[in-house]
C-alpha cells in the first residue's frame, strides 16, 4: 500500500466545498489529508487525478476522491478511451477500462 496525498481535499483534511460547514473533514481522508492506494498506483484518468467527478461536485467514481488508482502491470492503454477514462462523446466513465485510462495485460501462468 502506498499513502499518497487526498485529491479531494488537496491534503488540506476538510471538506473542499464547504458544504455541511467551514469545519466539516474531508468525507474521502477524513481529515488526514492522506489516503491509501494499493500499489502499483496510477493518476486516475477519469478525474485527471483531481478526486472530484468531472461533471459534479461530488468525489470521483472511479477512485473514491483519492486521485490515485491501482493499475497492475503490464499495463496497456485503454484502446476504447485511448487512456482518457472516458467514454467517448459522454461524461460516463469508460466501462472496459473501469475509467482508469488502462488495461492490465493478463501475466501467463509458468508451469
């Protein structure tokens, strides 16, 4: 696991919108202003590594508001979002990649 700075929150620890209030934490570190990732970590593509949803306030889909996803390798792009996240001409993201950009290549079993 790899602790990386919250996207959401920009490692501030409170909620960036002040919504519920001035004082409210962050829902996505809640107030630490780190978060954890499972390695190998990769800047999420759907939300450009921002942890904020592309066509809201609220956090992104694809990795919590952490910014951050998990992207095994060996990786490929995306060929169907061509690594945006994206699905084309839309705001959803992309459902082969799961949003992040990429595409973990199977490793061949040794026998």
């Amino acid at each position: 696991m790899a602790a990386v700075r919250c996207a959401f929150c920009e490692g501030k620890g409170h909620d960036p919108f002040d919504l519920l209030s001035p004082l409210a934490r962050c829902q996505v570190c809640l107030g630490k202003g780190m978060v954890l990732v499972e390695d190998p970590v990769a800047r999420c593509a759907y939300c450009r590594g921002s942890g904020v949803h592309p066509a809201s306030r609220i956090t992104c889909t694809v990795c919590g508001g952490k910014g951050a996803v998990t992207v095994r390798e060996p990786a490929r792009q995306c060929l169907e979002c061509h690594g945006s996240g994206r699905t084309p001409g839309s705001s959803f993201s992309c459902s082969h990649c799961g949003g992040k950009g990429a595409i973990s290549e199977p490793v061949p079993l040794r026998v």
